[in-house]
C-alpha cells in the first residue's frame, strides 16, 4: 500500500480527538515547554496524525500528544492534523517506521509494540516483517515492557526519573 496515497490535512478542534495513546509516550516537561514556546512564535509547523473512528465519529490521535497538548496550553481550539485513511494498527505501524516528527527512546518503540502484539494480536514475525526489524529485535523491546515492574514502567513514562 502506498503510505502516502490515503493523506489529507484538515483543521480538527481539540475536543474531537481521543487521546487513547498518550500512554504510549514518554512524557519531558523540558521538551513541552520548548514546543510551546515555538509554537507560540513560529505556529504549528507539523501537523498532528490522526486516523478516523467512524463508530463515534471521532478522530484517533496516533502521533503528536505534545503538540495537543502545547497548542491547548497555548488556548487554541483547532489543530492541523493529518488524516491518515487506515486502520488504527496499520498507523501504529507506519508510526514505528517512519517517527517523522521525533525520534523515540527505546521505551515508546517498546510500548508500541506492546501495544501491537497485545492489543492489536500481532505475533512478534508480523511485527518484525512488518516494520523491518529482526524479531529478536522485537522480542528484546517487548521483554523490556513485560519484564519491568509496571510502577517503572509508569515513572519512566511520566519523565519523573
């Protein structure tokens, strides 16, 4: 599939986003700050990545929790977003190939994959084909989720360390 056939940019209000993957992100308050700060000078230059969820009419934030979240502190209602026309596990994927807007720490690579195989019942050879990685590649990510205590897991995430 081309991955870039199935895209349209669009103005979305902050409202009609769920935030369903935050959870996948490593949290800094230094690089939030930053954003906001640019943002607040230079505007939104990236747009968000979002996919549609047709059963609620609403849109599935894949990528770009920082800038939500710099542009609501900012008082804006609407985002730039960029639609892409997929399932939710196929953008997750895209996600993990591409990480065009930054590039992410061993523990979000492994907390998408978790998500991938757990969630979404990717076995670790579907992942690895998919994303082009060995699978013990993915094998050594996952064991970093399953294996860590889940209060690390959750101060690793939070940007408490």
């Amino acid at each position: 599939m081309d991955e870039m056939a199935d895209k349209q940019v669009m103005s979305v209000e902050h409202h009609c986003l769920q935030l369903r993957y935050a959870h996948l992100r490593a949290q800094n308050s230094r690089t939030l700050e930053m954003l906001t700060a640019s943002i607040e000078q230079y505007g939104q230059l990236v747009p968000v990545i979002i996919v549609p969820e047709e059963e609620v009419h609403q849109w599935v934030l894949i990528d770009g929790y920082y800038r939500v979240k710099a542009l609501k502190r900012l008082g804006k209602d609407t985002i730039e977003a960029e639609v892409w026309n997929c399932s939710i596990e196929e953008a997750l994927m895209r996600m993990l190939r591409n990480y065009s807007t930054h590039t992410p720490g061993i523990l979000e690579e492994a907390l998408v994959l978790h998500e991938l195989h757990s969630h979404c019942g990717l076995s670790q050879q579907e992942l690895a084909a998919q994303i082009g990685r060995k699978q013990s590649w993915i094998s050594g990510r996952l064991s970093l989720v399953e294996n860590l205590p889940d209060s690390i897991v959750d101060v690793l995430s939070e940007g408490t360390l």
